[in-house]
C-alpha cells in the first residue's frame, strides 16, 4: 500500500512539473482555456465555441519568428489551402481556406520567452477583414501576454 501512494505522489509530482515555469496556470484556468498538450517540447492551450476556435502554443525551438512563420505555411494538406500572408508591426499572420472554416496562423514578432516560440491558430467560419484580422491579432497578442508569468 505505501507503495502504491509513494507511487502516486512520484507520479503526481513528475506531471505537476511538466507544464514550462512561464506559464500563467491561474490565467489559463480563469479565463477559460483547456490544456491541449502539456509535453516536453510544447505546451498548448485552446478555447472554442460554435463559430470559432483559438489554439496558443509554445514550442521548444531556437526559430526567429520569420522562420518559424515560413516553416508553418507550408505543412498542411491538400484539403487546407494557403491564401495570403499577412503582416503588421506586430506579427506575422497566415490566411488559410478549409472546406468549413477559415485559418490564421499568428506568430508574434516579439517572442518573450527565452528558448521558446509561440504561435497562436484561430478558427473563424467566415473570413475575416483586415481591419479584423488586426483587432483579433491584438486581442490574441494579449492573451499570450497575458498566459506569461
């Protein structure tokens, strides 16, 4: 029996651990994200509802932003086509078409976590305009920030 609950506390203790120091727990949890992965060299955490989906990862990488931006744009399947490539003074922002939905895939200019990447995927049934593009990059820019300690 001692066994089994030094087991579990081991256990308990090595999950607890995994989750990058960085990272804002208390944020995550009250602003209403789930934990998607939670690895050794990512991190993730989305929000949903009917019409659209955000996904925020970090990723364990050495890539400058442009890079990481670069590499993105091309890994999808047939079924997800590339639009366009945006940009602000902000982030770099990719525009995909799915059969149902609209893809941005967001990487900010400004990484502030050393040893570390972040992206962010947001979901939107129709497409967005510009001028939304850049509200909604905004608005995931401060939830990033916000996901930081």
């Amino acid at each position: 029996m001692k066994k089994i609950i030094l087991g579990l506390f081991l256990i308990l203790g090595a999950v607890s651990f995994t989750m990058p120091n960085f990272i804002n727990k208390k944020y995550i949890k009250d602003a209403g994200y789930t934990i998607d992965k939670d690895e050794n060299n990512i991190f993730s955490f989305v929000m949903s509802d009917q019409e659209s989906a955000l996904t925020i990862a970090f990723f364990k990488t050495d890539l400058d932003p442009k890079a990481l931006s670069e590499g993105v744009k091309n890994g999808f399947s047939n079924k997800i086509q590339f639009l366009t490539e945006l940009e602000n003074s902000k982030a770099y922002i990719n525009e995909y078409k799915a059969d149902k939905f609209y893809m941005y895939i967001i990487v900010p200019k400004n990484q502030k976590v050393k040893n570390y990447s972040v992206l962010a995927t947001y979901h939107y049934v129709n497409r967005l305009t510009k001028s939304t593009v850049d509200r909604s990059v905004n608005f995931i820019l401060e939830e990033i920030d916000n996901s930081i300690k």
